[in-house]
C-alpha cells in the first residue's frame, strides 16, 4: 500500500530518512519541469530541483500538513528560481539559452510546439510560473494560489496577462519568421 505524502514526511521526521527519498521519487518530475520550465536551461533546472529537495528536507519540520506536499516543495522551487534571476546577472537571452541547450529529439520537433517554448520562455517570470503550473503541471487556480502564495484573483489576473502576452509573442514571433497563421 502507498503511503501519503503527510505519512512520509512524519516517518522522515521520525528519523526514517529513507521516507524523503520516496517523497523526492514521487515529485522530482514536477520539481525539475518547473524549474526547467521558469529557467529553460536543463543544468539550472537540475541544480534548482536538487537544492528545492535540499531545501524542503532541511525545512520539513517546518511543512504545514494543510498544504499538499507538492505545492510546498514546488514553492520552494519557484522561489530557488526568482532568487537566483535577482541574484546573478543574466548574461544570456532565455531564448537563446532554450535553442543552445535543446535536447535532440528521435523524431524531427514539432515546430509549433517550439514556437511556443520560445514565446513561453520571453515571457516575464510573474505570468509565466502561473501558466506552466496551470497548462503543464495541471494546477487547480487554488493550488497556484498556494504554491506561489498569492491571492486566487492575483493568480487569475496573471493567468489572463499570461495568455494574452503568449498570444502576442506567437504572433510576433510568426510574422517575424514569415510564418504563416
């Protein structure tokens, strides 16, 4: 029988370590595509993934069981990331890093969802984040809401200045590059 998420962190309270493993196991997936996601740099995404889990094993005693685990921990990562674009001076468009560090595909990309990737990754941070939790991580409003800490109405608003700005990129980026709508 699976054990919840809340069991696992009492028992790695307890001082069975091997419990957070579990709880790393089961949500490192989401972790390291947010990361990757508000970084679009898959070495930055794996090193934020990893410090989000050192972060929250350090912090567990601090986790309030009235939140899901997964949002805690992706908090934590969204957070890892807005510290580290506000500490370091970004030398590199996220655009250029996202088509430099692009992983080779067995089967030729689609270049629509490429266009996408692209507009998403010009996007500011504060629109984006909610949008990559809604649209590719599957976020309920109320669990954005939690994960970012924010008011639902803020998440709403950021959601609807998220699409309308990816619409505007995509458009641009298609005329730009002569492509046809």
């Amino acid at each position: 029988m699976e054990r919840s998420d809340i069991e696992l962190v009492e028992l790695c309270l307890n001082g069975e370590r091997e419990a957070f493993s579990e709880l790393v196991v089961r949500h490192q997936h989401a972790v390291f595509n947010l990361a990757y996601r508000m970084t679009s740099n898959h070495q930055d995404a794996a090193d934020v993934a990893q410090e989000a889990f050192i972060r929250a094993f350090r912090k567990l005693h601090s986790y309030k069981p009235t939140y899901s685990f997964r949002n805690w921990v992706m908090g934590i990562c969204a957070n890892l990331v807005r510290n580290r674009f506000r500490s370091e001076v970004r030398r590199r468009n996220l655009e250029t890093r996202h088509a430099q560090e692009a992983e080779p595909a067995a089967d030729p990309p689609d270049p629509r969802h490429a266009l996408l990737e692209r507009a998403l990754a010009r996007l500011p941070e504060q629109t984006r984040v909610p949008l990559v939790l809604k649209y590719i991580e599957d976020f309920s409003l109320e669990d954005i809401a939690q994960t970012l800490r924010l008011g639902l109405s803020a998440v709403k608003m950021r959601l609807a200045r998220g699409r309308e700005e990816l619409l505007r990129h995509v458009r641009q980026m298609r005329t730009e590059e002569g492509v046809s709508s």
